[in-house]
C-alpha cells in the first residue's frame, strides 16, 4: 500500500477564500483605524473653520476698541480746543 503526501505548495486553482481564513479581528482593527482617521480629519477641519472664526471676531474686537478710543480722543480735542477758545 502507497502512502499519499498531501501538496506542500500552493493550491492550484479556485478561490483564495477557500484556503485563506478570514481574520476578523484584523478586519475590525482595521476598520477602526479608517474610522479613526475619518473622525481626525473632521476634526482638523472643524478646528480650522473655529481658528477662523476666532480670527474673525479677534479683528471685529480690535476694531471696536480702536473705535472707543479714536472717540475719547476726539471728545478730548474737542474739549481742548472748546477751553482753548474761552
């Protein structure tokens, strides 16, 4: 009686889904690293519109200040100027 050795190389034909098992974990892993790095790039996209946004307003405040300040100024000439004529 002969003995048969199964083949040691690769299957020669059909489907690698039929020989390779599926890793499931892997899958998931990977999976969730997609996610993550979905979730990141929102993320950054959102901090840039908010940086944007407290620019905005940044320049808004400064030109209310500026604006206070060019009125005292302007009611103080004109309370000097009002004292310097009498």
């Amino acid at each position: 009686m002969t003995r048969r050795v199964p083949p040691t190389g690769p299957p020669l034909g059909g489907s690698r889904f039929l020989f390779d098992s599926f890793d499931a974990t892997a899958a998931r892993l990977e999976a969730n690293e997609r996610v993550a790095e979905e979730r990141w790039a929102a993320l950054e996209f959102r901090l840039g519109q908010i940086d944007a946004a407290l620019d905005r307003l940044e320049k808004r405040v400064w030109l209310g200040v500026f604006g206070v300040a060019g009125f005292l100024l302007a009611q103080g000439v004109e309370a000097l100027m009002a004292a310097g004529l009498k």
